[in-house]
C-alpha cells in the first residue's frame, strides 16, 4: 500500500505507539488525524506538530464514537486509513474476586468494542476511496498472553480473531485490512502497574522505542504484510502449540 498522500485517523494518538506513527505518517507526508480523551495531551502534540489535526473523543462512548465519525467525514472526505490504536492495560488479580475488575477503566469496551464500533462504522465511507485501509493494534500478548493482565490479554486475542474475520469480510471492497502486534514498546501503557511492580524488585521486561516500531509498522503496510510483527517475534508466525505452551511457561514464571 502506497504510504505517502493519504489521509489518515489514529485513535489515542496523542502518546506511545498511536504518536509514534502519527509523526512517522506525518514525515511521510500524509495528512493525520488523531483523537484521544486528553484535550492536554492532544494539545502538546499540535503545539509540536501543527499540521495535524485532532478531536477530544472517548472510543468507548458510543456518542463520541458517532460524533468523531461525522466531524472526520464532513471535515475530511479524502479520509482513507482508519488506525484503531487506542488501548489500555491493567494488572488485574481475579484471586481476589471482581474487586480489580471493578476499580479501573473498562478494558473491554476501550481495547475491543470500540475497534469492532469504529470499523463498522468507518467502513462504507472508506470503501469509495481507491486506496484505503483498516489498520488494528492489538499485541503479541494476543498469541503468548502474561497471567498479569487477563482481560487486557483477552481484548486482543479477540481483536486478533475479529481482524481476520474483518479481513475476510472486506476482501471485495478493496479495504485493506492489517493487523499490528506490538512487543513491549515505551510507552504510557500500565504506568501504575509497573510503578507498582518496581517497587516489588520485579523488573520490566526490555521495550522498543516507539519510533523504531513505528518505523516496522510503515514498512509492513508499504509491504502489504497483513500481519505486522517485530523482527523478535517473527517465531510466532510457526511456533506449535507446544512451543508457545513452553514460552508460555517461561514468561509468566517471575510473576508466581
């Protein structure tokens, strides 16, 4: 896919993976679009970068989803990548009942209803443009997920699932449909998790730089690789049951 002169929306773009590619697609001489719940945050990012463009929205809500939609398609009719990047991730300890479950955000609704909501809605808009295309980020933690964050692990299991549906369903629009699995990468992602888990002596596992993924995520839909992985986790494409049972085993260990 040519990634140069498209016009292009990222949801939670204002930090970490969705920023990182905001600048690599901006760099690349695309118009961008991001949209977060932070109007502070999404400010810093005009203030640096002032050719963008962003919206105050909540993906979670269903009236922002519908009111980001119609700003975006009134404002912007060349609109032809939709990135559905916003996410969030806690440590949620099920051991102790629902009391984890019910004191943060609402992972599911952020990390897979509103990607399912957005590309429904996104979809018959952008299958009138000659190139266009449904970009989801979901996480490597989708094939070999950590005991530390089960729903978050979940959300992109099932948005993994529901990208190849998605890609299956869109093949005759002409849509374009990607799927992104992050590594660990810098990023604000689970800030209190980890606080909470230094101060334990538990160390964070290594993470890419953002702009270095970013750079991975352009080459990869340049390439129209419909699966986009780092170069450290291109074992996943063949690893057996048994293989990820194993890493399985090995990743989650140190958390006992």
């Amino acid at each position: 896919m040519n990634i140069t002169g498209n016009t292009v929306l990222i949801t939670g773009g204002a930090t970490g993976i969705g920023l990182a590619l905001a600048e690599a697609f901006l760099k690349a001489e695309n118009e961008v679009i991001i949209c977060g719940r932070r109007e502070s945050r999404l400010l810093e990012v005009k203030a640096k970068h002032p050719e963008i463009h962003f919206k105050v929205c909540d993906v979670s809500n269903d009236d922002d989803r519908r009111a980001l939609f119609t700003w975006v398609t009134e404002n912007f009719k060349e609109l032809n990548i939709l990135i559905n990047n916003a996410g969030i991730q806690q440590d949620i300890d099920l051991s102790k009942g629902d009391a984890d479950l019910l004191s943060g955000e609402d992972e599911i609704s952020i990390n897979f209803q509103s990607p399912i909501y957005l590309s429904a809605l996104f979809t018959p808009f952008l299958a009138t443009k000659k190139e266009s295309a449904i970009i989801n980020i979901s996480s490597g933690l989708a094939i070999l997920p950590m005991a530390l964050f089960p729903i978050y692990c979940a959300t992109k299991a099932g948005l993994h699932t529901f990208t190849i549906c998605l890609r299956r369903q869109l093949k005759s629009t002409g849509i374009k449909v990607f799927e992104v699995l992050p590594p660990a990468v810098e990023s604000e992602l689970n800030m209190q998790g980890r606080a909470k888990r230094a101060v334990m002596g538990i160390t964070s596992m290594p993470m890419m730089k953002s702009d270095e993924f970013a750079a991975i995520v352009m080459n990869g839909v340049a390439n129209d690789e419909f699966e986009i992985l780092s170069p450290m986790q291109q074992n996943l494409k063949s690893a057996t049951r048994a293989d990820l049972d194993k890493i399985f085993e090995q990743m989650n260990s140190r958390f006992k």
